[in-house]
C-alpha cells in the first residue's frame, strides 16, 4: 500500500515526510543510502522491476508522521474528529459511513462548511467564502464572473480601437512631414530661373498625391476618433446608471432603518454618491468638448491651394524671399497636427485612469451595500447588546470605511 492518500493534515506538513516516488504521506518510512525518504511499498515495488536500491528503516521520519494532526476524511458526511493520525484508523471503527444528521455541508460552490441543519438556509444565503471571508450571495459568483468577461472584452475593443487611432495619428504625421519635405523642394525649384518645368511638374504631382493621402488618413482618423468617443460616452453613461441604481438601493435601505449607525452609513454613502455622480457628469463633458476639438483640428490640406505652381521671382537686392508655403499659407493644420496627436495620447492616457478609478471606487461601493445589507439579517443588527457579531460590525465600520465616504483615499 503506497502513502496516505486523501488525508487532510491541520498545516501543512514538511516537505521531508512526502515519498520521494508517490508523493504522498510516507507509509512505513524507509530512507535511502542517499537520504531520499520513500514508502515500504514503493520499494518494493521498485524491486519487482528489477531496481535494487538499499534502504533502512527510518523509524523517526516514521514517527513524526504519525503524530501529524489530521482531520477525518468523511468530513463531508459530518464528522467532526481532529486527532492524531495513529488514531484515524481507530477513529473509522466508530465513524462509520453514515452523516451527522446535525450538521449539513453548505452547497455553495467555493464555501463547502459544516454548520448546523437548524441554520442552513440562513448560512447558505449569506454564506462567506472560505477563502476570503467575504460575504456574498449564493449564485453571485458566477454573475460576476460572466460580467467580469464581458467588461474584459470591451476593454479590448477600447484598446483595440485606441491603438487603430493612434497608428492612423502616425500615418497623418508620416505624410505631413513628407509633404513638408515637397514642399521646400517646389520652393526652391521655383527660386531658381534654370529650372526644368518638368522637374517642377514632377515636385508638384507629388506634392498633390501626399495631400490625397493625407486627405484619406485624416478622414480615417476622424471616424476612429468619432467611434473611441462613442464608446467612452457610452461607458460614462453606465457608471452614472450604476451610480444610480446604488443611490435607489440605498434609498430603499435607509427607508427601513430609523436609527442607529447603519442609517448615519447610509446617508454619508448617498451623499458620496451624488458627488460621485456630479464628477462623472463633469468628466463626461469634458471629454466631450475635447473630442469635438480633436475631430475638428484634424483636417487635410486643401487640394486647391495657391502658389503651388507658381515660379517665384527673386530680388537681387533682397537676400530672403518669402516662402509662400509658410505657416500662414499652409494654416493651422501644419504647426498644429503634432500637438493634436500628442494631446490625444495624454487625454487617451488621463480618461483610461479616470475610468479605472471610478470603477474601482463603484466596486468598493457595491460590497458596502452588500456588507450593509448583511447588518440587517439577524441575529447581525447591531441595537447595543450583545447579539450582533461583531467581526462584520467591524469590519464595516472601520476607519477605511469612513475614510473612503469622506474622500480622504
């Protein structure tokens, strides 16, 4: 028989008392000549295949195991026995395979608790999960998770739309900076009275091809632009219909208390979250002022601009000449376009940290209405005595609780 297998230990056990074949508890600990610790079984089985290893009794390593404290392995029946695993072998003599019909193992899934057959269907309500110990409702799990999947896939399609921008942004910054180039090459070609007409018509249709692309480029970046924008307003507008659905619960719950310190909590959270929902207002028209700003300042050159094909006639007496493709003949667009594309990274960048934020701070505040909730379940009402539990009391109003509804953090 290899190592103790489906045995529950109360801590975890050292690494030393593993088999080094099976990787269970060791069973009749043996060790070898090169201080790997392995089961009496797994030795023998290595030696009908044919492998001789030499080993010993290792009676300590042996009798350590032994005195690791284990829980039954029918606990899920209802057993309750912490002892010594000497003494589980005893212990199934009088367990036997029938339940505690005292005790019922809670169903929800990540909890799995004995409490009492009188209590469970208030413990499987507002169960806490056994690893966090946080409270919840039975079948919010995997609500949230299905909703956790959705908003990760939104998140990628804002990426996704944000990097399509920003490449486009790239490509009008390529095409400007060439077109400048074709430009100054015009600008000279037509200062110099030797010139080839055909070397200045060449400069000029390229001229007029970069503009036709910059043209396209920059229409394309405004539809991405118009769609990222689409996206975030949507997005601010189901925060502020999240904020609201909070303020109605909490409106709803504070209509049931009419004193004690849960009322006072639930004041200071709707006064939280007016605030919270006058700040997402501001936010949202904010960005959209910006966005009009942004599509509005990208445009292309246009085709029919004067002084292209013109052969400029040079002063002797004037060592400078004017260039007629300047910033003022060329516009705003021309000293303006690589501010743009840099303001829209940044507010790109600010706008994603806002969100974030605001959706952290909504989190943090749908499990105090959870926690809240949970007050008012007996026997957790706090009235001054002695029947409230004073861990979830608490735990909801502790100092980082009142720090967050005062706007300290």
């Amino acid at each position: 028989m290899p190592g103790y297998k489906g045995v529950v230990t109360v801590g975890k056990p050292k690494k030393e008392l593993h088999c080094s074949q099976c990787s269970l508890l060791l069973r009749r600990a043996m060790q070898t000549g090169e201080g790997d610790r392995i089961c009496h079984s797994c030795w023998q089985e290595k030696k009908r295949g044919g492998v001789w290893l030499e080993c010993y009794p290792d009676r300590a390593a042996d009798r350590e195991v032994q005195l690791l404290e284990v829980f039954c392995p029918r606990e899920a029946n209802g057993c309750l026995w912490q002892g010594k695993l000497a003494d589980l072998e005893e212990h199934f003599q009088e367990c036997g395979e029938k339940p505690n019909p005292e005790f019922q193992t809670c169903p929800n899934e990540g909890c799995g608790e004995l409490v009492p057959s009188s209590e469970i269907k208030y413990h499987s309500k507002w169960c806490p999960c056994k690893h966090c110990r946080r409270k919840m409702l039975a079948n919010q799990s995997q609500v949230g998770i299905r909703k956790r999947k959705s908003e990760a896939s939104s998140d990628e399609v804002h990426v996704h739309q944000i990097k399509t921008a920003l490449s486009l942004s790239g490509n009008v910054l390529k095409t400007q900076r060439k077109l400048r180039t074709k430009l100054r090459e015009a600008l000279q070609l037509s200062q110099i009275q030797e010139t080839h007409p055909g070397e200045l018509l060449r400069v000029n249709r390229e001229i007029l091809a970069c503009s036709r692309q910059l043209s396209q480029h920059s229409c394309l970046l405004e539809q991405k632009l118009n769609a990222f924008g689409s996206a975030c307003c949507t997005n601010f507008s189901e925060l502020l219909q999240m904020n609201r659905r909070l303020k109605e619960k909490l409106n709803e719950q504070s209509q049931v208390l009419l004193h004690g310190p849960q009322l006072s909590a639930y004041q200071e959270m709707f006064t939280y979250l007016e605030e919270l929902e006058n700040t997402l207002k501001g936010h949202m028209m904010k960005f959209i002022q910006w966005l009009k700003a942004t599509v509005a300042g990208v445009s292309a050159i246009p085709l029919n601009h004067n002084g292209w094909c013109k052969r400029q006639k040079v002063c002797r007496n004037e060592a400078k000449v004017e260039d007629p493709f300047g910033e003022q003949a060329r516009g705003a667009w021309a000293c303006t376009i690589e501010e743009k594309v840099e303001n829209l990274q940044q507010e790109l960048e600010k706008q994603g940290k806002k969100v974030e934020k605001l959706e952290e701070t909504n989190e943090m505040l749908r499990n105090r209405v959870a926690e809240l909730e949970l007050l008012q379940k007996p026997p957790n009402i706090v009235q001054g005595q002695d029947d409230g539990d004073p861990q979830i009391t608490r735990h909801v109003f502790h100092d980082c609780f009142y720090k967050i509804i005062n706007g300290s953090m």
